[in-house]
C-alpha cells in the first residue's frame, strides 16, 4: 500500500460509480437505420422501412473493457478498505476511513475528536505511517 493508492479511493468510487452508468447506457443503446422494400399486396409501391435493433458485437466488446475496468478499479478499492481495516487502533483506524473514505478534510477530522488544530489528525495519521515505515500523505 502506497500514498497515491489511498489518496485515490475517493477517484476509484467515483470511477466505479461512472463505469456502471456507462454500462447502462450501453445496454439502452438501439441503433437505427432504414431498409427499402415494397408492399407484400398489390400496388407493390417501394417504400422505405425503418428498423431498430442493437450492434450486440459493438456492445459486447465495450462491455467487456467496462466490466474489467470496473473490476480492476473495484479490487484496488478492497486493497484500501483492506489496509484500513488492518489498522488495530481504533482511532487511527477511524481517523484513516474518515480521511480516505469518506473524504474528510484534516480539520473536520480533527474537530470530531474535540481538536480545534488540524494537523491532530494529521499527526496521528503520520505517526501511524511512520510505525509501519510508509512515506507521509500530505
């Protein structure tokens, strides 16, 4: 686990959330195009037939690159949740689910625990990255 891997747990939800949209949209997509023909009776006139269906080769490759995206992004998400859970203090725990989780800034993280400073978080974040030998997140 790395700092720019915990810094982009916010991104990673955010790419997960866009992916399934996109998956959705994708499978909603009709392709239109018109064919020409003539009446089946008698007067025969030639006429033009609008038709709809999907390009299921098109959707299928694209769903597939969405589904792996969304998989890869997905799996670095669990190694985050994972680190954080691995955590065996419980404030430094909660101090990193707020910060990376929820997206918390130092000083609203700092105030739920009765500081008025911002870096007391902050501190106790990098004193936790420090025990374990990892380079500091600003």
């Amino acid at each position: 686990m790395d700092k720019e891997t915990l810094k982009n747990y916010a991104d990673l939800k955010y790419e997960i959330h866009r992916i399934e949209k996109r998956i959705e949209k994708l499978q909603k997509n009709m392709v239109h195009d018109s064919v020409t023909g003539s009446n089946p009776e008698f007067p025969y006139q030639h006429m033009s037939i609008p038709i709809e269906g999907i390009d299921a080769d098109r959707i299928e490759k694209l769903s597939s690159i969405l589904h792996k995206r969304k998989e890869k992004a997905e799996l670095q998400r669990l190694e985050i949740e994972e680190f954080i859970a691995d955590i065996p203090d419980c404030r430094t725990r909660m101090i990193f689910e707020d910060r990376y989780v929820h997206d918390k800034s130092w000083l609203s993280i700092s105030r739920k625990w009765g500081s008025r400073n911002e870096s007391y978080a902050r501190m106790i974040h990098d004193r936790y990255l420090d025990k374990i030998n990892m380079p500091r997140c600003l």
